[in-house]
C-alpha cells in the first residue's frame, strides 16, 4: 500500500473489502456477460444486449446503495442485477428460459427481475421503468423508511416522454430518487449528437431545479462517489439528483447470432473507448494504491469464471416450465 492510499481510501468512505468486491462485481458483469455472447452464437441464448464496457458505471453506482434500496433497469440490464448483488444462476437460467429463473424463465434477457434484492425489473420499452422508479420512491415516503430507488437509463430514453414527466414528478414532491443516465453514445446505430441538441443531458436537470451532475463512467470510484452523494442527499429529503455517466458500449446494440452492423462507429473513437477499459483502470489503481498483484487480480478473474461456469451449468440442467403454466402469475 502506498504512503497516500490509507487517506485517499479514508476519503472514498470504502473499505479494502469493499474494493475488492468492486473489482469482483464488475468481473461478474464483463464474464457473465462474454459467456451469454458465446451462448448466443451457439443458439443456446437467442440474443441479449450487452453492457460489456459499461461496468464501472453500474457497479459504481449500485455499491453506493443499501441492501433494501431499490433499483430498476432498461433493456441492456444483465449487468444491474448482478451490480446489486443478485446471484448468478437464477438470472443465467432465466436467459435460457427455465423455470429456476429469476422470472420463471418467462421474462428473458429485456425482462430481469430480483425483488429480493431490490431490482424491480426491466423492460424493452425505451424509458418505462422511469415511472416506476418514482412510484418506488413514493412508495417509501409514504411507508416512512429511507430507502431510494436508483433508475438507470440510457441517453436515447432521455428524449422521451417518460424521463421529463418522472424526473418533473420526483422534483416537485422531493422524491429520493437517483436518475443515472448511461450515457454510451448511441442510440441504436445513431449517435447522441444526431439526436440530442445538447452536448450533457445532465444539464437538464436545471429545468426542474435539481442538481444534475457529470462523471466519468469508466472510473468506478469516481461513479461511486457521485452517486453516494446523490443518495444521501435523497435520504435526507433533499429530492431527485440527474447524475450522466459518460461511458461507451464495445458490442453492437444488440447481439445475435450471425448479426451483421455497417461500420457506424469511427475506428479511432473504438481505440480511444478500448483503452479505456474501466476494469483495466480500476485494476491497474488497486496495483498502485493497494500494491495487489497481477496474481490477485487473476485470482478473483479466475473464481469470477468458475461462479459463471457453475451458473450455466446450473441454468443447463433446469427445466423449462410447463406449458400448464402458461397463464400462472398473470393478473387476468
């Protein structure tokens, strides 16, 4: 550990075990999430979107959270759950369908849900989960505790209706609600300056009279920091916080077997995205700061595979459900 580290870890409010547990939630995403890649183009999986490159703005994010604090996600969401401290088999075994899923295999890759860790769904309708986030909100302000809801959301759901009626919402009553935009650039094939006419979707926050905020979303700690802010502001009553974390998707927007992607994307942007790598950043700052090893650090990548390994083992051998239950769990 270096002479500087005890205080800058002082000043980061975590733990060494609690980095560690950074470093090894991030890798859960980023291997998870390459194996689900492999299974797709072997037809195990019929598609996914991936966040792979998007880890520390996820994990940076959730680990700024308390166990009963709620969360909720969008279409590229594998990695939410998992960021929250969700186990992995269940929400491997609902990509493949099978009734140990999360959702008794009947939600699939857009559609996670882990309500006992506070992860209160997905959905493929850009912006949806939005409201939600606010009636989460709502819902504990009325039962009286102090949980929050983080919502995460991508840039294209910013030009939507949903986000400028939930965040006016949460704004007017003061709602502790964390409004995290993962902002990768594209919406689909289009990038965000064809559809956005500000260079910062945070700056909007202004328009509703809350902060709104910038970060680095290849820098866990630095996402961290921002949104623990974020929460304890909406703890203490203080209302919504806009927080954009700039960050970049290295897989197309969707990924399927045998799928081909006109080259939208310049070469020199992917190689400026590529270097930053947000698990080789915050590796390489536990080398320097922490003095771990490349040995360590192979370790958790090595436990991290073998978790994955025994997650799809564990979603192969599960059954499907029954066709009888075709219509269980449905309220009409």
């Amino acid at each position: 550990m270096t002479d500087e580290a005890p205080d800058r870890i002082s000043k980061l409010g975590l733990h060494p075990h609690e980095l560690c547990e950074i470093l090894r939630r991030m890798l859960r995403i980023r291997i998870f999430e390459e194996r689900v890649y492999e299974m797709i183009q072997t037809g195990e999986i019929s598609g996914g979107h991936l966040a792979i490159g998007q880890e520390a703005t996820i994990v940076g994010a959730c680990m700024a959270l308390r166990g009963g604090d709620y969360m909720t996600g969008n279409h590229r969401s594998h990695g939410h759950p998992i960021g929250k401290g969700a186990p992995l088999a269940p929400l491997m075994a609902e990509l493949l369908g099978k009734t140990s899923g999360v959702c008794r295999g009947k939600g699939g890759t857009m559609h996670l849900a882990a309500f006992s860790h506070g992860s209160l769904g997905e959905s493929g309708i850009v912006g949806s989960l939005m409201p939600i986030a606010v009636g989460a909100a709502l819902s504990a302000r009325l039962r009286g505790t102090d949980q929050v809801c983080l919502c995460f959301f991508g840039d294209g759901a910013a030009n939507c209706g949903p986000f400028h009626e939930s965040v006016n919402l949460a704004a007017i009553w003061k709602l502790p609600v964390i409004f995290l935009c993962e902002n990768n650039g594209y919406a689909m094939f289009t990038s965000q300056a064809q559809t956005t006419p500000i260079a910062d979707i945070a700056n909007r926050a202004a328009a509703y009279n809350i902060p709104g905020t910038v970060v680095d979303g290849q820098d866990v700690l630095a996402v961290h920091s921002i949104v623990s802010d974020a929460v304890a502001r909406a703890r203490s009553g203080g209302g919504p916080t806009l927080v954009e974390a700039k960050t970049y998707r290295y897989s197309e927007h969707s990924d399927s077997a045998g799928e081909r992607i006109p080259p939208y994307r310049p070469a020199a942007e992917m190689v400026y995205w590529r270097a930053r790598d947000p698990i080789v950043i915050f590796s390489r700052w536990l080398r320097d700061m922490l003095n771990f090893t490349e040995d360590q650090v192979s370790a958790i990548q090595a436990e991290t595979r073998a978790e994955v390994e025994e997650a799809v083992a564990f979603a192969i051998r599960s059954p499907v459900p029954d066709p009888n239950e075709l219509l269980t769990d449905l309220f009409v």
